[in-house]
C-alpha cells in the first residue's frame, strides 16, 4: 500500500490553504472591516481533501464598479389631491389624468377644462370659450377655434412641465408630471 500519496495531498492541500491566507492578510480591500490585524480563514475541504476556495478569499480585490439607479422622479405633491371639485371655486391645486375634467368659475370665461393627454413631457388641454372676449399671454401654445355661428369658440393648449399661463383672468400652471399623472395650479389671474 502507498501512503505516500494522500500525505502528498494534504501537504498540498495545507500548501494552498497557507498561500490563501497569507495573501488576504496582507493588504484588505478598502472598507473591509473584518480584516483589522486577523488573519482570513481557511475554506472547508472539499471531498477530494483539498481545501474549496471561492471567489471571497481571492487574492485579487473586485474592482468592478456597479451602476448606481438613477432616482425614480416624482410628483410633486398636490394641495386639494385628486379633488377637481376644488377648482370650481377658482384656485386649487390638483393631481389629474387624462379624461379628467376640471370646474372653473364662469368668471374665468373658460371652462371647464378637459385634459386630454398626459405623459411626463407636457399636458394637453382642451376646453370651450364662455365669451366672446378672449386674452392669453401666449404660454402653453394656445391654439384657438371659432366661435361660428351657432357653436362656442374652443381653445387647446400644449403645456410642458413647469409652463405657466394665462387666460382671460385664469393663471394655470403645470407644477410636474410623472408617468400618466400631472400636478396643476389653477388661481385668478389678478
């Protein structure tokens, strides 16, 4: 019988496992806690008798660098929520989405207001003018129709985010969108 050979083994064995341990001892990679003066340990054995390693107890620290998200934007926060009833008086602050249809005072000339699309770029809106007399300061890219006889005029806006405007004796501002969701500002003018 030769017992040469599985003394052989461990003596390589116990070799690899003393490389491993000195060589991780030496210089930890930064922010390693667990290597404050004590020396790494050695891994099990596997069932051949020589020590397992794992990529843990290289000799060589990672240095691949991970992509840190980006953060999730947000909405921000509405005064009034969902409640597009607020509006009728004038001055509210709400979270809408398209098909949304928002009360205005008659006062404003304007109303009420349809939303007809959403995305995180800009709000579109859509809704009928009360009087003949109209006046926009132009934000928004208003696009007016009419009136004609017998039909009310109709005025649509494209509104980026954080656009402000005015019509009539409404200001409107889009504070954000996020996804399907915007957050406006509506308030009298004067």
């Amino acid at each position: 019988m030769d017992c040469s050979r599985p003394l052989a083994r461990v003596l390589l064995g116990t070799a690899a496992a003393v490389v491993l341990v000195s060589c991780s001892a030496q210089e930890p990679p930064p922010g390693d806690t667990a290597a404050s003066g004590t020396p790494a340990t050695a891994s099990p054995t596997s069932s051949g008798g020589s020590p397992a390693t794992s990529p843990a107890t290289s000799a060589t620290p990672s240095t691949s660098v991970s992509a840190t998200p980006s953060p999730r934007p947000s909405l921000p926060g509405a005064a009034d929520g969902g409640n597009r009833r607020a509006c009728a008086d004038g001055r509210c602050e709400i979270r809408v989405k398209r098909r949304a249809q928002i009360p205005l005072p008659a006062r404003y000339g304007i109303g009420p207001i349809q939303v007809t699309g959403v995305d995180s770029r800009e709000v579109t809106l859509f809704a009928p003018l009360n009087t003949s007399k109209f006046s926009s300061d132009g934000g928004c890219s208003p696009t007016i129709t009419g009136p004609s006889l017998g039909a009310p005029g109709y005025i649509s806006l494209t509104c980026p985010v954080s656009a402000k405007t005015v019509i009539n004796n409404m200001r409107l501002e889009v504070l954000g969108a996020v996804g399907r969701t915007a957050v406006l500002r509506i308030r009298p003018a004067k």
